[in-house]
C-alpha cells in the first residue's frame, strides 16, 4: 500500500473513540522500526517529519524516497501517512510538491487573521492535491526546531474559526509541551478541550508533546475528541539508552560489534517496543 492521507484514519479513529500514533522519524533505523511496529500491532501509523530531521536526512525528496521504498520492499499493508511536523508556509508547500500525504501549517506563533489567510491558502493547495492538513492554534510549549513556546491554553473561539477552514484535523495547545515534562507541570486543561471539542463538532483534534503524559490523561485527551497523538521524545530517550549500554557493555569491541548496524540494533528494538506500546495505550492496534 503507498501513501495515504491521514483524514479517513483520523476521521475514522474520532467516530470510534481511539487515536492514531505520530511518531517523528530521523534517519533509516526509526523510519523502518515505526513502519515494522506498526505491520506488526496492524494499526494505522503517521510518521511525522520536522524541517529540521528532513534537512538532517537532506531534504523531503530524500525522505518521501525512502519510506516508499520502505513500504514496496517491508510489504507494508497497513494505511501509513507521511506527516510535516510543524511546518512552516513555504516547507508545507515542499513538502506537498514532494509527494508528502499529509501536512501540518503551524501558524500558531502568527495573529489569528495571518494564521487564518495562511492557513485558509495551505488548505486550499492541499485540497486540490489529496493532501490532508493539520492547523494549530495556541502554541506548544517546549522547543521544536528552535522555537519555543510556553505551553499556552488555546481560545476556543479561535480554534473554531481555524477549524472551518476546512482543515483535516486541529491542534489546540491545552497546556501540554513538547520534550520532557517537568516535575511542576500542572497537567492537561481538560475543560479547555471539552470547550473546544463542543464548538468543533467531529473535527479530530491533535496532542502533540505525547511524550511522558500520564496513561489515564491520554485515554481521556481520546474521550474528549483527540484523534491523533504525537510522540517523539520518548522514543529518543529510549534509543539513547539502549545505544549507551552497549557502548558501556564493550559490545563495540567484540567481533565487529563496531558495525554501525548492530550498534543501532538496540535502540531499532527499543524503538518497535515503545510503539507498539504506544499504539495499544492510544487504541489503535488492529484497527488497520
């Protein structure tokens, strides 16, 4: 199966009451760990791609040929969609030229009429092309590619107005951050969702920052409309681990245990692990 759009995933996933996973990718070993998780759970997966991993991967014609290589040679059956993560006006039309299935415009760090004319445009392009997109509104906290943002509660009247644009699906900050939790964060503004999910009907909504928040505030984030949670930074925390150890075990200096490919190999399976412990938390496995 090639590429898809993540509408029919997401829209599906909102009228059953589960969400689909996000899991950022950054070179071979986490494209091809993702993509075999979720063969393996048979979930729907969206694999989400910042400008700053593209550019490190030399840029999205590099990505998009490399997991539609990934998905024809892992016969890879389950509904995949490639995801710009933040993008920005200009990367969001690349990415689209590039043959990405789907798109993110974050105009959150815009006023609301500049974040809608941009937004209204993105959408406009995307449509056009099959292309699904995702709008923010109320910026993230934490750092992604440079930018930071405070971990800001979204106005739902804003919310609604980004939402008729005809986007596909709706971030809205509700305190959440991105990378580690710290010990003081005071959670998830779940009368903010609630609010937002009222006034935006079926739109499925987006957590990002799905790294470190509690299990029971992500299966009621998924009560309250979310759709789609991204994940990222526990991934790489875990990756890390398991490539430490076995540079500490002196497994490097056994054989050719210096071969980078079984250097990766334990963080490669870290990283299965923790997405299909993911996609069982989120609701999402065997609902290919």
């Amino acid at each position: 199966m090639g590429l898809v759009s993540a509408k029919d995933m997401l829209e599906t996933a909102r009228k059953e009451g589960y969400a689909v996973g996000q899991f950022n990718i950054n070179n071979l070993e986490w494209t091809k760990a993702i993509l075999t998780a979720a063969q393996e759970a048979n979930s729907p997966v969206i694999l989400g791609v910042s400008e700053g991993a593209a550019r490190y991967m030399t840029g999205f014609d590099t990505v998009v040929g490399m997991v539609e290589g990934m998905l024809k040679n892992l016969d890879i059956t389950v509904p995949v969609a490639l995801h710009l993560d933040h993008g920005s006006f200009e990367g969001a039309k690349a990415c689209i030229e590039a043959g990405f299935s789907s798109v993110m415009f974050d105009g959150s760090h815009y006023p609301i009429d500049e974040n809608i004319e941009k937004t209204k445009e993105i959408v406009k392009y995307a449509n056009e092309r099959g292309i699904s997109v995702e709008a923010e509104v109320g910026a993230i906290g934490g750092e992604e590619d440079g930018v930071v943002g405070t971990g800001e509660v979204a106005d739902p009247q804003e919310c609604k107005q980004i939402a008729d644009l005809g986007v596909t699906m709706l971030a809205a900050g509700i305190g959440n951050i991105h990378g580690k939790y710290p010990d003081n964060w005071q959670g998830l503004s779940f009368d903010v969702l609630k609010e937002i999910q009222d006034i935006t009907g079926q739109m499925p909504l987006v957590l990002h920052g799905g790294s470190g928040i509690p299990t029971d505030m992500i299966k009621e984030a998924i009560s309250l409309g979310v759709s789609k949670i991204n994940v990222n930074t526990e991934l790489q925390l875990v990756f890390a681990e398991a490539t430490r150890k076995y540079i500490e075990e002196g497994k490097d200096k056994v054989g050719k245990g210096f071969d980078p490919r079984k250097i990766l190999k334990p963080g490669y399976e870290r990283i299965i692990a923790g997405v299909k412990e993911k996609m069982d938390i989120f609701g999402s496995t065997n609902k290919a």
